[in-house]
C-alpha cells in the first residue's frame, strides 16, 4: 500500500507539474500519514521505499533530485481510474 501511495503521488506530480520533483517530506507524508519519525530515519524509509519501486520496473524512470524525487519528464506517464 506505501508503494502505491507513493507512485500515485510520483505520477500525479508529474502530470500536474512535469521536470518538479515532490521534496521528500511530502513522499514521506503520503506514504505513512500519521507517522511521526525524526527526519533521518524517515529520509532511510523514504529511501528503501523508492529503491523498492526502482526494483519493481522504475529504474531508469524514477529519479532523484536535491529536492526530493520526480518521474522523468522523457517518460509518459497515463494515470487510469481504478473504479
């Protein structure tokens, strides 16, 4: 479920403002709402959870800003109604 919650956040980002990355507090803020971790270990958990999705097929896809992480512009990205 965090994985999905962090690309739907990744692919709306990119649909609404394509080459913006979303900062990584924000990811961390959609993927465990109502968690609270000091920010070096929310940075490790973010960090596992986009090198999870990397390993799922987004390598390549999935980058990395200093600002936080972003699908690459270059890439189309669709998002379907899941109803």
């Amino acid at each position: 479920m965090v994985l999905r919650r962090l690309l739907v956040a990744l692919a709306e980002a990119r649909l609404e403002r394509c080459g913006r990355p979303v900062p990584s507090e924000q990811l961390f803020a959609v993927g465990w709402p109502d968690q609270i971790l000091p920010p070096s270990s929310a940075k490790n958990r973010l960090h596992v959870a986009i090198a999870a999705l990397r390993k799922e097929g987004l390598w390549g896809v999935l980058e990395t800003d200093s600002d936080g992480y972003l699908l690459s512009p270059a890439v189309p990205v669709e998002m379907l109604s899941t109803c």
